[in-house]
C-alpha cells in the first residue's frame, strides 16, 4: 500500500512539474510587451559565449519534493521514529525538489556582442532560440525597450 502511495505522488509531481514548465514559443509575446514602443538597431555580431539562464525556484519543486520525501521518510521506524522519520524527509525532499525544478527549467543561452551600424557595442544574453546560436558575422536587428532588450536575424 505504502509503495502504491509513494509512486502516485511520484506521477503526480510529475505531471504538475511538466504542466509547470510549460514555456512560450519564439513570436509570442508577453502581455506587458503589448503596446510598447520599441528601438530599433541594427549591427553585426563580433562575438558570442554560450551561458545559461537560471531555472525556476517554484513551489512545484519544494511541494512535490517534500510531498515525496515525507512519503519515503515515513515508511522509516514505528512511532515517534517514523514521525521524525517523514519530517527530516519532508525537509530534505522539498530541498531536493527546488535542486531539481532549478536545474530542469534552466535554458540554454547565449552572452552575444554586437557592433551597432551607430558604432556603439552591446551585449545581450539571450535564450537559444528556433533559429539555434547566432555566429560571428551575422546581421541582427536589436530590440530594445523598457521591458529590456532581445535580438532578431535580418
């Protein structure tokens, strides 16, 4: 029974993580971005350096994880041992589950350095996009607003 209880929050974490981690597709833009009057440059990339963007930090990771080691702690001892038991499991779970919904919905980017036709030189960190990494020597357009700025291919 214990283990039937175990594997259903498993399954469950599992599918309220992939929901969560659900992300927009390149075109779509985010609802404060509607309406906004953007500047628009444009320039050749003189240099890239692949990085990463940082995951998310969410109460999906923390629950679920602390959910599943509650679970797992709790079918340790008998009694006030197994209490203690599914709260030290509780806690490293939850710990684990924030390890693991970071590391899950990291992205991979780009540092990209581009030669404005003004002169000027700026850097952009950027999220791979369908298109995969921009090249040295590639013409980009560079969309800078309020709400920061992003690149395009010309």
């Amino acid at each position: 029974m214990k283990t039937r209880h175990v594997s259903l929050l498993a399954l469950t974490f599992g599918v309220l993580f992939t929901a969560g981690c659900a992300t927009s597709r390149s075109g779509i833009y985010d609802r404060s971005q509607a309406g906004r009057t953007m500047r628009i440059e444009t320039g050749d990339v003189v240099a890239t350096s692949d990085t990463a963007i940082s995951g998310t930090q969410g109460p999906i990771g923390v629950s679920g994880g602390g959910l599943v080691g509650h679970a797992v702690g709790s079918t340790v001892g008998k009694g006030a041992g197994r209490a203690i038991a599914g709260a030290v499991g509780a806690v490293g779970g939850a710990i684990a589950g924030t390890v693991t919904e970071e590391h899950l919905t990291r992205r991979p980017a780009q540092e990209v350095t581009v030669k404005l036709s003004t002169g000027e030189t700026v850097m952009v960190v950027q999220e791979i996009q369908r298109g995969g990494p921009y090249v040295t020597g590639e013409r980009v357009q560079v969309l800078s607003s309020g709400a920061g700025t992003t690149l395009r291919r010309l």
